[in-house]
C-alpha cells in the first residue's frame, strides 16, 4: 500500500462511525502489541546475554574494554544517528500527536488492543 492510501484511510477515519473507529483501533493495536511481544522477547534475551557473555570474557581477560574511547564513539554514533533521523521521512511527534487527539476513539482502541496484544 502506498503512502497516500495510507494518509487516505486516516484522512476519513474520523467521517466513520464510532464502532468502525474503535474497531479498527483495536485490531491495529492488537496487531501491534502481539508482533511486539513475539518480536520482543528474543531481542531483549539476546541482548541480555550479550551482555553478561561481554562482562564474562572481559573478567577473563579475552577482550579489554576501553570505556572512554567506547563512551566517546557512542556519542559520535549517536550524533550521526540524530541528524540522519532529521531526515528521515518518518511522521514526527507532533504529527502523532495531532492524530491521536483528533482520533481519540480510535487511538483508546489502538491502546487496548495493544494491550491485549501483548497479553496474547
């Protein structure tokens, strides 16, 4: 789907009856809250294992970390990660905000099929 169907689809949710609203927030969320949580889970176990196998090798003496120079490339990654993300084309704060206040119905669907999502 491209992006212009997408911004028609949003553009006349709000013309749409309130079940159609809340319906179609809830199944967005609950498709999003459940991809989250399969996807989830084994990014935060491997990262977590990444990190204690890092603290193990490094207490045995098979890598040597240099945290100041660590610290310093982060930030120099960081600061090009910032103003790649200033061009990027994705929908800013303020235009998520605007929509969530304009579709309030959907968007208290969105939250509770998210919620149910995850708890899938």
């Amino acid at each position: 789907m491209s992006n212009n169907k997408i911004s028609k689809i949003f553009e006349n949710l709000n013309k749409n009856s309130f079940v159609k609203q809340l319906a179609a927030g809830a199944g967005a969320g609950l498709v999003t809250g459940n991809f989250a949580q399969r996807l989830g889970k084994p990014i935060i176990f491997t990262a977590g294992a990444g990190v204690i196998l890092l603290e193990l090798a490094h207490h045995k003496g098979y890598i040597n970390m240099n945290l100041e120079s660590l610290k310093q490339k982060a930030n120099e990654k960081k600061d090009d990660l910032n103003e790649k993300a200033q061009c990027s084309r994705l929908p800013s704060t303020d235009k998520i905000k605007d929509f969530a206040n304009n579709n309030k119905t959907f968007t208290a669907g969105f939250i509770g099929g998210f919620l149910m999502g995850v708890a899938w």
